[in-house]
C-alpha cells in the first residue's frame, strides 16, 4: 500500500517545534494507526452496589430489547448504566437472571431490577511510560498513543493516562468522583468531562486514598483510538484558566486524518449539530432528521487536503475544531462522505477502503494493499496541534 497509495509509508511528517503551541513530528501513519502500543486494558472488579430498583411488567406488545425497555422506564439513567447492571446479574426476568443486554421481553414478563450505583472506582499510580512534549511546573503536555483511554472509567480502570499521570507526578492513589463516571460513548462534549486528576493531594501512605475527588488535571479528552496532545493541568489557576479556553473554544486544535476518499470541495467548513444516535448509545449523528436522541449540540469543523492518495481513493486531511463534542471529527468526516480509514463505526470500514482503492492502483499492488489495511486497528486520527 505505501506503493499504492504514493509511498504512504511515510505519509506525512512533520517537523519538531519548542514550546506551546506544540507540533511534533507525525510518525509514519500506517503504523502510526495500527494496532502497536496498546495500553493494558485490564480493569478492576466492583462488587458494591447500590441504586434505583423497578419492579414491572412489561406491558408492550412485541419483542423488545432487556436494556432499552428498563432505560425506556427510568428518567435520567443511562443506557450504559442499565446496561452495566444487566451484565452484572442485577436484572432477573421471571424470577430467572438475565445477563445479556439484548434479551428480548414480552408482554407480560415480570421485569425486576437494580439499577446499579456502582461504588467511586479508584485511580492507582501506574507505571506506564509517557511521551511528553512538553512541561513546566504548571502543565504536562503529552502524546496519548492510540488505544489508551484517558481515564478510569467501568471497563478501563488501569491503563488510563491518569494512572500514568498519578504516576508521573509521584502521587498517591486517589479517589474519583462520581460524577466523573462516564463513559468514553457518555459524554455529549468535551465540555461535560468531569473527571478531573487532584495533582496537589499529597498523601504519604501509598494505599490511602483522598476522600476529596479529583481536582484539577485532566480539562479535555482525545477519544481512545485517537492519539495525540493532551494538556494536564499541574495546579488549580491552571486547571482553571486552560478549563475557560476549552468552554470558550479560543485553543487551537488541529487534526490529521487519513480518509477513505476526497472531499468536494477539498477545502471547507462543516457545521452540522451532534446528537446521540437513537439507535445506538455509542455513536453520534449529523442530527439532520429525527435520527437523534437526547441533547443536540452545535457542532463545527474546518478542513483541508494536504494530499491525495491513490488517484482519488483516500486522502490525507487536516481538520481544525472550532467545537469540541463526542466523535466530532467522525462524525463529519462521514457527513461529507469522506469516513476516516479504519473507524468501523462511521463507515470507515476495510471493505470500503478495498472498494476505493483496488481499482485506483496496479494489480500487483493489491497484496500489498490489503497487508497495510489489515494493520489499521483504529480510526486515522491524530491530534497534532495544541496551542
């Protein structure tokens, strides 16, 4: 594919700059987006619960999904929180536990569940090495490696930036808020991250944990298969003033992306609202119709080509945030027909990547084309430009 796709190998690099705003060198993207430098993905068991209990019969006529219908009757409780209580044996069906989240009620089932309000997770240091670019006594600038997720959250309670950042910064275990926990598909914005990192708390023993949540830390998020800057806030003027430039949008955030085609016109400014799929809690729409549930956000991005690849059949593409919401750059890039190569979610399949460049390149690349695709385990994405 490097062949086929103009020595894509070394697709785009840029050089090195000091201080903010930071640009670093783009490592070969293909490799940049395949499946190296996971980040250990284990997570830590809870057993304590505690919440909103129902007990009802289902009235509804026809088959209906077990976590749709228990989210369908309890205002303000999240698909994936139901969802969470399900896979934990928390829902029983005609006295019987069910643990599948899509087990289909009939009318008439008698539908009894706890609704889990799951104990505060907490954050241990962890020794996992970070690439920073950039710190002082106020901030830490790094580069998140694809696969990471920012922080603890059901499911990823180890690995996250924030255990290597409590690292870091030689601190203590810590306690997090509740509020903060969301999932990565929860969030509707960058402006409704909660989870912040307490880099002052200093506690002696090791195994103590704060009984303040974290405070100032983590301001903003890169979704977990996006790699690229994420600024840390070192103390509480920081965290404060980095926090009104992101609710503000007055930082600039530059993205490069890999796209399966090329946008007409090869420049341009999209600006359609996100909402939350209706039909899927972990993807977000182009809120064009009534294919959203939930809030709707003014969302807008700019973008630009920086290279065409394989006559036509993907293109390399620079994006600039002038909102930061949930999968906002997916969601646009599908919008404009142009899905991000290798994000399965919004259309950026290898099937049709295949479909795009097979017929772009000679036959005797085609080997080569479906190695390199087969390496690409994450959406094209990288945050380039912090400043």
């Amino acid at each position: 594919m490097a062949q086929a796709l103009n020595s894509c190998s070394t697709l785009y690099h840029l050089p090195r700059r000091p201080a903010i705003p930071i640009r670093f060198r783009v490592p070969a993207l293909v490799k940049a987006f395949s499946g190296e430098s996971r980040a250990d993905e284990a997570s830590l068991g809870r057993t304590s619960y505690e919440g909103v209990r129902l007990e009802e019969r289902v009235e509804e006529l026809g088959k209906l999904r077990l976590d749709a219908w228990i989210s369908s009757k309890i205002v303000g409780i999240s698909r994936a929180r139901v969802q969470s209580s399900i896979r934990a044996g928390l829902v029983s069906v005609n006295g019987r536990i069910v643990d599948k989240v899509s087990y289909a009620v009939r009318t008439g089932d008698e539908v009894n569940c706890l609704i889990a309000k799951l104990q505060p997770l907490k954050a241990r240091a962890e020794e996992i090495p970070l690439d920073i670019e950039y710190e002082d006594e106020h901030v830490l600038v790094v580069n998140k490696p694809p696969h990471m997720v920012v922080h603890p959250a059901p499911g990823n309670a180890r690995g996250t930036l924030v255990n290597a950042v409590l690292n870091h910064c030689t601190l203590p275990n810590v306690g997090l808020a509740d509020t903060g926990w969301l999932s990565e598909a929860e969030y509707d914005s960058e402006d409704d991250l909660k989870i912040d990192v307490d880099l002052t708390d200093q506690v002696s023993n090791e195994e103590t944990y704060s009984s303040s949540s974290i405070r100032p830390g983590i301001v903003h998020r890169l979704d977990k298969g996006t790699s690229g800057l994420l600024v840390v806030a070192k103390d509480e003027h920081s965290h404060a003033h980095l926090g009104e430039q992101f609710e503000s949008h007055t930082i600039t955030r530059v993205y490069i992306s890999l796209t399966s085609g090329v946008p007409n016109p090869t420049s341009g400014r999209v600006e359609v609202p996100i909402g939350r799929d209706i039909n899927n809690r972990t993807r977000m729409v182009a809120a064009t119709g009534r294919n959203h549930s939930g809030p709707v956000r003014h969302a807008a991005s700019s973008y630009k080509v920086l290279e065409v690849l394989a006559n036509g059949g993907a293109a390399v593409v620079e994006w600039r945030l002038e909102t930061g919401r949930t999968h906002q750059i997916r969601v646009h890039a599908k919008y404009t027909g142009i899905p991000l190569l290798g994000d399965d979610l919004y259309g950026g399949t290898k099937d049709m990547a295949l479909s795009l460049l097979r017929p772009r390149i000679p036959s005797s690349s085609h080997v080569e084309l479906a190695n390199l695709l087969s390496c690409i385990e994450r959406p094209c994405l990288h945050a380039m430009v912090l400043g």
